[in-house]
C-alpha cells in the first residue's frame, strides 16, 4: 500500500504575494496540481493534502481527488506531516506500507522518479529513502551529510556551518517512508533550531542514530527538483515545463519555428504538421488539428481548429473553426463563434455567438453577435449587426449567398432571405425577402460650385 501525502499549507513568504505559494500557476496550472497530477501518474490512488494558510483557496483545487488535513499553524515540515496522522492511522495504529512525502512547491517532479523511488524504499526495506540531487548551486537547500557514503543527516542552510555549505548534494524535498516509522520518528524531532520551526528533515539523523535503515535515490536531472519559493523560481519552473510539453509536441510532429518564444499551456492538443511561429500563446482545453499555420501574436484559448486552418495575429475564445478556414490579422472571436468549412474572416473582425456556414466571407471592419449567415454570403466592409437595445440582445439571420453592402446597420432582431442584396450605407430594420434589393439611404444632393 502506498499513499502520497502533499505539503502545501506553508504561506510561501518569499513570493510576496497575496495568494498562497502553491495555488500560483504554471503554464496555466497550480503548482500543487501538478505534484498531485505526478503521483496519480506513479499510480497512487491514496493522495493526503496538507492544507493550511489560506486553505479556502487551495482546497478548490485538490478537494476533487485528494484527502484534505488541516495544519492549524505552519510550524514547520515535520508539523504538517504530523497534521497527516489520523488520517493514516487505521484502527489505533498507523496503517501499514509506504508514505511518500512530496512538496506542493515542486512541480517539476516526475511520476518516472515517484515510481522509482517507490521501489528503492520497498526493495531495500529502508526506514526512508531521501531523494537528493548534485546541485552547482545548493544554496537554500538542505544539505545531505554523508559518511563514508552512507546518509547520516540532513542540515538545513540556515543551520549549516561553512564546511557544510560546501555540499553539493541536496535534499529534494521527497521522501518515501515506511509510514510507521515515519510517525515514530516524528515524536522525536523538536524545534530548536535557527527557524523554530519543526524541520521533516531531522527525521533522518534520528532514524540514523536508531540504527534504522536510511538511504538517498540521487536524480540525474536537476531540473526535476527545483523548488518554488520565490517568482524568480516560478518563471524557471515555468521555463522547463514549457520546454517539456513543446518538446512532446515537436515530436509528435508539431513544427514550432521558435519553442522558446511559444507559449504552450499543458492541456493543450496540435495535430501533426501544424506550424506554430514565435509569439503564440495556447491556452486551456484548445485542440488544434493537422497543417495548420497559427501565426504572430495569435492568442488562442479553450478552442477547437479542425484541419488546413490559417491564422494570423488574432485572438480565439471559446471557438470552434473548421477546415480550411482563414482568420487575420487581427480578428477577434468571441465565445461560441463557430466558422464552418473556408470561411474567411479578415482585418478587424469580431465575431461572438454567431455561426457562419460554409464559405463566408467578412474580410474587413466587422461586427457579427447573436447571428446566422448562410452559405457563401458576402459580408461587406464595416457591416455591423446592431444586436443590443441597451437591455436585451437579439438575433440577426442573414440567408445563403446573401451580399451585405458595406457599411450596412443591421437593427436585430432582422432577417435576410437567400440571395438578398442591401444597399451600402443602408440601416436595415426590417426583414428583407430573398432575391430582393434593399437600400436605406438618403438621396445624394449636388450642389454646384459651393465651395466658391
Ligand atoms: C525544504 C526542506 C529542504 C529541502 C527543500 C527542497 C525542510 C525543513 N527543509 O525547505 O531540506 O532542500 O524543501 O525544496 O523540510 N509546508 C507546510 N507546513 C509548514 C511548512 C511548510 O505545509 O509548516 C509546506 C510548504 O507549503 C511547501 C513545503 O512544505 O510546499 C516545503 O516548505 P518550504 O518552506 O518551501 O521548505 P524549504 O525551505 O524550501
Ligand atoms: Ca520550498
């Protein structure tokens, strides 16, 4: 059995911020997500949060799968694995197996190295297993102190003297304990130390001098560990996750002409052959198909692009867009816009909850809201669907091979039968029969030599 407990009720002092540390983002998800999302990867079901500071904004975002504890005051790492005991102890005891202890400030940790150090700890049989990292730079880090190779103890910096703070070898933050164990050793630790605070880490030394089995699991790759403390951290977090979803892209045959210009949140899905070009920004549950072209500073969020869709410095909500459909530069969909089949839709148009069928065109200056337009319609410049009173939104339906004159208001709620024409200029208030023209508009005066 094997149960995976999370700490994440510190404040994060060091992020000056307003919310607290864990519940910030990266690449659009919460750092605590993405260490739970990591263990339910390696397979644990069993998945304990340790909440605390603001716990009413973190338990939102882990209530769904894990199993909230309380940390009533944050005194330190050994403290909030403590808060964990009743909720691992089972008929007065603690239950058996393995606890995996994992830091809601590390997202970078894989569900590779979960599972590894998983089966290190049961293989050995060890009391704990620590998993530590060579770092250039350790500062800030516990330091694992060794003799002759074995883990004796871990030394946090501040309490560290300068032969210590020499040592490159850190403590990652995870651990994967024989839980029992854990909760006796936990009995022991106190806090007299540079912080006051009740240190996790001192669980070692003491398992050690108990003559209980310890030992570390060294990481390879450095970058898994890194801890958030700071936003420096969080932007070098935010760097690798990014490099590692736009490499799972690349190879599964996106084309990114610049990977780190590109803004790829996680959730995100693009079919082979698309080319993404420097300055885009994906976001959310967006899903883009085969050969497409998403270029300039093209913003595109919760969206759906089918096949052989061109989009150029525009921004998409919420939209669905189907083959072959040309977009930009500088339109703008709102939600539910849905553009069939190649439709165009060009400089300076704005779409929300409007579906243009098959073959639409509106290539410039354009308003479409709460509207229907028919196959191969032609929408001419500076058209404008005038769907609000002040108070309520109304519909404007305009049929197939419709030629909407430039410039035309048209006053919802209206509709336009098949192959109408209006007039450029014209304020269309009432409903227009198919094949018929209509024109709105003043007759031109001249005035002869006015000007003198
Ligand atoms: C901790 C380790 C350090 C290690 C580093 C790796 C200790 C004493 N030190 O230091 O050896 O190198 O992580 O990143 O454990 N938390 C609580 N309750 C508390 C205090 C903290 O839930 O009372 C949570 C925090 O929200 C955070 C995690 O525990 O998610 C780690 O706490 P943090 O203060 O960031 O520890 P570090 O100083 O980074
Ligand atoms: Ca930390």
């Amino acid at each position: 059995m094997v149960s995976a407990l999370i700490l994440a009720a510190g404040a994060g002092t060091r992020m000056k911020s307003d919310k607290p540390k864990v519940a910030h983002e990266v690449l659009g998800k919460p750092l605590v997500r993405w260490v739970i999302d990591a263990a339910h990867d390696a397979g644990i079901k069993d998945i304990i949060s340790v909440l605390g500071y603001q716990s009413e904004k973190v338990a939102p975002l882990v209530e769904d799968d894990t199993q909230i504890v309380i940390q009533e005051s944050q005194l330190g790492t050994g403290d909030a694995v403590n808060a964990a005991r009743d909720a691992m102890t089972e008929n007065g005891v603690i239950k058996p197996g393995s606890l995996i202890v994992l830091s809601g400030d590390c997202p970078l940790i894989t569900p590779e190295t979960i599972v590894e150090l998983v089966k290190k700890q049961q293989e050995t049989q060890a009391a704990v297993v620590v998993l530590t990292m060579q770092l250039e730079n350790p500062f800030g880090y516990g330091r694992i102190v060794k003799e002759n190779g074995n883990v004796i103890g871990i030394v946090e910096e501040k309490e560290a003297s300068d032969e210590i703070k020499k040592i490159k070898e850190v403590n990652a933050g995870v651990y994967c304990c024989n839980a029992k164990e854990l909760f006796k050793a936990l009995d022991k630790i106190d806090n007299n130390n540079e912080k006051g605070e009740y240190y996790l880490t001192d669980i070692i030394g003491i398992q050690v001098k108990e003559g209980k089995k310890v030992s570390s699991f060294v990481l390879e790759d450095s970058e898994e560990i890194l801890g958030v403390n700071s936003k420096v951290e969080l932007a070098q977090a935010s760097r690798v996750l990014r490099e590692r979803k736009n490499k799972e892209l690349m190879e599964e045959g996106v084309i990114l002409i610049d990977p780190a210009t590109t803004y790829i949140e996680e959730t995100v899905k693009i079919g082979k052959d698309t080319v993404i070009y420097p300055g885009v920004i994906l976001q959310g549950n967006t899903v883009i198909g085969e050969n497409c072209e998403i270029i300039g500073n093209t913003r595109i969020i919760d969206s759906v692009l089918k096949n052989d869709i061109r989009v150029e410095s525009s921004v998409i909500e919420e939209s669905i867009l189907e083959d072959k459909v040309t977009m930009g530069p500088f339109a703008h969909l709102r939600p539910k816009a849905h553009l069939k089949e190649k439709v165009h839709i060009g400089n300076f148009v704005e779409v929300k909850k409007s579906t243009l069928e098959p073959g639409v065109k509106a290539g410039h200056l354009t308003y479409l809201g709460n509207a229907t337009v028919g196959r191969d319609t032609n929408i001419g410049a500076g058209t404008i669907t005038c769907n609000y009173d002040g108070i309520n939104k109304f519909d404007t339906n305009i049929g197939e091979k419709v030629f909407i004159g430039s410039s035309t208001m048209l006053v919802a709620p209206v509709n336009i039968g098949d192959n109408a024409l209006t007039g450029a200029g014209s304020v269309i208030t009432k409903d227009v029969p198919e094949d018929a023209l209509a024109v709105e508009r003043n007759k031109q005066i001249i005035k002869l030599k006015w000007r003198k």
